[in-house]
C-alpha cells in the first residue's frame, strides 16, 4: 500500500482529513480551537491567539492543482477571516497554507480571482486559480509556517 495516496479518498474523506490536519496545525502552534458545530456560515472551526484575538477559519482542499472557490455569500472577507488551503499530491505529504481574506478583496496577487457572474446561474464567488506554473507563487506567498508568524 502507498502512503500518502490522496486520490484513493473521495471527496468528504479528503475535505474532513483537511480540517482535522488544519486544527492540529494551529495547536501545534500554540492556538486554541473551536469547532463550529454547524458548518452553515462558511466556518469551519475559530482559533483564539490569546484572550482578545479570535480568527474564523474556512478549510478548502485541491488535489492535483485545481480551481477552489468559495461563495461570497458566506465568506465576506475582513481582518479576522482566513483560508487555509491544503495541498495534496499523492505520494507527497499534505501542505497547508494561510490566505488572509482580505487579501481577494486587495487583489494580491493574480491567482486570487473574483467572479460575480452578473446575469448566470452561478453565485459570486472569491477562487483561486492554481497551475503548475503558478504553484510555487502560491506556496511562497501563502505557506502556513510564514503566515502564522505575522498572525
């Protein structure tokens, strides 16, 4: 058996490892974690830093570079709201990033794309765009042990 064969997990497997990956990151950090029992306003789960600052988390996954997107009816950025995004590649161990919502709202970088779909059937929408020509821009920027140390 291959370790690390993320393709062999199907959709809910590989999202629900994601979260439970992410809380064990921050609490390896020294955060403490708050699972949010009902998943209806696109947060995962909140971290308190110390006793003054909380952040509200939203766990999304790609494998195999992909597009990621979530609806801005429930992710509406502001200071206190953060992507994490993990990254897996079979055959690799998973990568975590840390992409401040306020971020989409700046226009940051180019990989971080709005789309409001005026006029279609689609909801609008904050994404980002990975490829393989991208991928290191986006490990650089965003990769969670660089991000964590300004947070």
């Amino acid at each position: 058996m291959a370790l690390n064969n993320w393709s062999k997990l199907n959709h809910l497997q590989i999202g629900k490892f994601s979260e439970y990956f992410a809380k064990m990151e921050f609490t390896k950090v020294g955060f403490d974690v708050y699972t949010a029992e009902v998943d209806d306003k696109g947060i995962d789960f909140v971290v308190r830093k110390n006793e003054s600052e909380y952040f509200d988390i939203q766990v999304k996954s790609v494998r195999n570079n992909n597009y990621v997107f979530m609806r801005k009816e429930v992710f509406t950025p502001r200071k206190n709201l953060f992507l994490v995004l993990i990254l897996f590649e079979d055959n690799q161990e998973p990568a975590m990033l840390l992409i401040p919502s306020l971020d989409w709202q700046n226009k940051a970088h180019s990989f971080l794309v709005e789309r409001n779909y005026e006029g279609k059937k689609s909801k609008p929408e904050w994404g980002i765009s990975i490829t393989k020509s991208n991928m290191g821009e986006v490990r650089s920027a965003y990769a969670f042990d660089k991000q964590i140390v300004s947070f």
